[in-house]
C-alpha cells in the first residue's frame, strides 16, 4: 500500500480497537510500506469496512509517533497516538497488569496503580475522540475489547447520534472478583453506555447483569439494561470464531502440506505428535499440561522414543514482569523434562518461544495427533478452533481445558481441568489410545460446529443485532 494520507476522514462504520489491523514494513531502500495484519478480526470486517466506507481506529504500536490517517488496502486507518509512559501505564499496567488478571479469575494477583488508572481514562478518552471525530452522522461504532471499556460512556456523551457496539474478547468475572476494582462502577458504567454489549459467552453476560442489578441504579429486564436517562444497553452473547475455511484452504495448499511432512520427518517421524500453541501467558496453563506429559513420559505411560511434545510459545508482554517469571519458570520446567528422561537426538519436549507464519502453524496443526489446549480461564481460544479446521481425516484428537469459552460450543473434545494434574494426564492418554471410530466421531462433530460458526457469522450476528433499535 502507498499510505497516502484522506484530507478528510468520514466513515459510517469505525472499528476502535487498541492495534490498528496493519504492520509497518520497512524496505531495504529505506521506504516505509503498510501491511494489513492476516488476523481473524480483520478477515471478517473487510467486507463490511469496503461497503461502508470504513476506517479503524487504533494504535500503530509505535510510541511517541504522531500520524496522520491513511487508507490500506480499502480501509481507513486512523492512528491514534501513545507516548511510552501511556503505553507503560494504559497498556502494560493497566489492561494487562490490573485488568487481564482480575478477569481471568486472579490467577495472577492483579495491581491496583492510580496514576495506571489516570493514564487508563485519557487514553480511552483520546480513542473516543478519535472515533468522534471520524465517525458520520448516525454511523456505526464497534469498539473492542478490555484496554477499551470507557470508549462506549465518553463516546455516547460526545455523540448521541452514533449506534455504538462493545466485544468482549476476554471473560467477564464474577461480582465477587469484579468488585474488588477500585474503579469498578466507571467502567461499569462506561460499559453501558453501548447499545450492545458482546460476550463470548452466556455466563460471562450473566455475569454483568447481575453486577449491573447489585451496583447500578438501572431496569434489569432478562438482558436489556434501562439506564435512568431513558438509554437501553443490551448484553449478549456471541462466540468468535475463526475464518474456518481459509485455515481449510491454507493446510490444503501444496507447499504447507510438504512442510508438514518435513515436520514430521524433522521430529523423528515420532507414533505421536502433541502440539500446544499459545502466547506465552499464564492464563494458558503451559506449565500444567507439561507438567502431566513430563510426567507420564517419566513413569514410562508414555515411550519418549515415540512421542514428541511441540510447544509453540509466542513471546508476549515481555515488559510485564509476571511474564518474564513465566518465561523463565517455563524455560526450566523444559529443561528438567528434556534432561530427566531425554535420549540425544530425542528430545520428548520441543520448545520453541518465537513466533512463526501462518503458513507453519497451519502445517503444524494439520500434523499433530493431539493439540493439548489447557488455559485456567480463556475468553474463547482460537487455536482449538484452528486445530479443528486444518486437521483433515479420522485421526486426531483435541485436548480441551472446560475452562477455555471453546468448551462450550465444542462439546466432543476430550475435555480436562487444568487444575487436576491426573485428569490430564489421564486425558493425554486417553487421546492417544482412544478407538480409531471414536477419534473420527467426535472430529466430524467439531468440524461441523467449527464449519457452521465462523467469523464471518459472528460478525454478521452481531452487527444485525447492533442495526435493530433495542427498546426497554
Ligand atoms: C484473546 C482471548 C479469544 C499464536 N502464535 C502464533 C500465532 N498465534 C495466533 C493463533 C490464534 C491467536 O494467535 C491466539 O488466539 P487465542 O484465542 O488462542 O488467544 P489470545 O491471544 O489470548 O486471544 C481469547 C481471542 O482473544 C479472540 O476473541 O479467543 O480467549 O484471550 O489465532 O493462531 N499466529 C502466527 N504465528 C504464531 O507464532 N501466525
């Protein structure tokens, strides 16, 4: 893209969103190019952004950068700018010191900083200006996700006109945690000020609800909320997805499954390949599940001559000190296992903490025998959805924690609790040996939960449900 710059940005249908959908690229000549980012959000918007006239508000990543907007491949991109103490602040303390732990269960403590919470409430009033200023008359609003609960309140406020949604991608808590926030009725409140608030799942918006009952002067009726000012929000559920047939195609395509032979060949052509694929985070329960295949390998359940587990950590918040002491806790833990009951060329654990294409996770999912999935507590998890999607045949078989939002719609994987070290020991096992009619069985069935619900749907449900006036 040449990322010229529209004199005048005016949209009737605004993403606000804490990253921009685009990478910067940076040539060997020196020029700088754009590159629209191949995630599953911007796959299911593109559509409905070229129809409508789109343009995305977000941060570009850089810090202390101004820039102006500029269109890519059919979307306005409207850069919102961070200085690093907001991003230390807003993002890394903020949403993902304070926050991301509190609504994962506090499975790690959560920190409550003022002066985070200061910087939390400019940013998102820098982002509602941004979407203020951008948006038509009466245009469509969709904000996204946890670094942005405020945007819907200040918005509204600035623009009475505009029809505003709200996603969710991460959990909702229970009253009990949520309340221990010092500044719990703002977001509330900063929440209600959508027309639609999304869910990913039905308990996440009971959740809410019953906060909004127990905290705020509002009409609770099933899920609309009546605001004394007359404004109706309502609350409801919508899974995301992935773009199911594309995953399809990709894993189809002739170079990835050659690549995923070389895997394969590369790993020792082992009986059976587990694969895990994570950011690195502690919401995932990386530790636990390597734990319980270290352990198996150990007391000789598992032969390390013919199994190999391939764990793919992405490097994520590194500047967050909970995660460096993931990292190197996790560093260890493969060390001990690989040192313990490793032969030389064999090692039972390949740990790889780097991020890789599309093109070698699509070859990795579509030749791993089990994908271990073990979050303490996930929004939804994509990656069991992907495994779904690029896995073709009768065999293989998903490992699935019922703590991730996925255990809901995909009822036929082998399901496990993360916090019960035996159980998934016992499931791995399971997954390994079960019957070859069984493996195929409940494949068909999560191929055909993943194939009917895809982004593209989610996408659609939502932005319907957010087009018709909602009244109390
Ligand atoms: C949040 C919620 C919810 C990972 N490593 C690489 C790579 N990935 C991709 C995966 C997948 C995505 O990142 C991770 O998505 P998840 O859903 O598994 O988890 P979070 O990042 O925590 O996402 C989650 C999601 O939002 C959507 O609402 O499901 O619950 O926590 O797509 O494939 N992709 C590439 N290289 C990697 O190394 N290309």
């Amino acid at each position: 893209g040449s990322g010229t710059a529209p004199a005048d940005v005016s949209a009737s249908f605004v993403v606000v969103a804490n990253r921009l959908p685009v990478d910067r690229v940076q040539h060997p000549d020196g020029t700088v190019d754009w590159r629209t980012s191949p995630g599953g959000l911007v796959t299911a918007l593109e559509p409905v952004m070229r129809k409508n006239e789109g343009a995305w508000v977000g941060w570009h990543g850089a810090p202390d950068e101004v820039l102006d907007p500029f269109e890519e491949d059919g979307i306005t991109i409207v850069p919102v700018p961070l200085s690093s103490q907001e991003v230390a602040e807003y993002y890394e303390g903020f949403s993902n010191a304070t926050l991301w732990p509190l609504y994962h269960d506090v499975v790690a403590p959560p920190e409550f900083h003022r002066e985070w919470w200061d910087a939390y409430v400019r940013v998102n009033r820098r982002f509602a200006e941004r979407a203020a200023a951008v948006s038509d008359e009466g245009a469509t609003v969709w904000v996204q996700d946890y670094q942005l609960q405020l945007v819907p309140q200040m918005l509204r406020t600035m623009r009475p006109d505009l029809r505003i949604g709200f996603f969710l991608h991460i959990p909702f808590p229970p009253v009990e945690l949520f309340q221990q926030l010092p500044w719990r009725r703002e977001i509330t409140e900063g929440l209600l000020g959508s027309d639609l608030i999304g869910f990913q799942l039905p308990g996440a918006v009971q959740n809410f609800t019953r906060l909004v009952r127990q905290r705020v002067s509002a009409e609770v009726r099933r899920d609309l909320v009546t605001l004394p000012d007359g404004h109706v929000a309502r609350a409801k559920a919508y899974p995301i997805s992935i773009d199911s047939r594309g995953f399809r195609e990709l894993a189809r395509s002739a170079p990835v499954r050659e690549r995923a032979r070389e895997i394969r060949r590369d790993l020792g052509d082992p009986e059976v390949m587990f694969l895990g694929v994570d950011r690195l985070d502690y919401t995932k329960g990386i530790k636990q599940r390597l734990r319980a295949y270290g352990e198996l390998v150990a007391e000789g359940r598992l032969d390390p001559d013919k199994v190999v587990f391939v764990q793919v950590a992405t490097p994520s918040r590194e500047r967050v000190d909970q995660y460096r002491h993931l990292r190197d806790e996790i560093d260890m833990l493969v060390g001990r296992i690989n040192g313990e009951v490793g032969r030389i060329g064999r090692p039972p654990v390949v740990y790889l903490h780097s991020s890789f294409p599309r093109e070698e996770m699509a070859a990795l999912y579509s030749t791993a025998d089990v994908m271990v999935v073990t979050p303490l507590r996930d929004g939804m998890n994509l990656v069991a959805k992907e495994y779904v999607a690029c896995h073709e045949g009768d065999e293989g078989a998903l490992v699935l924690s019922e703590f991730a939002g996925a255990a809901y719609e995909l009822k036929q994987a082998y399901k496990i609790n993360p916090y019960d070290i035996n159980d998934i020991k016992a499931t791995l096992e399971l997954a390994c040996r079960d019957a070859p009619t069984n493996k195929a069985r409940r494949l068909r069935a999560l191929r055909k939960q993943v194939f009917d619900n895809d982004i593209t749907r989610w996408a659609d449900t939502f932005l319907s449900d957010l087009d018709q006036k909602v009244t109390g």
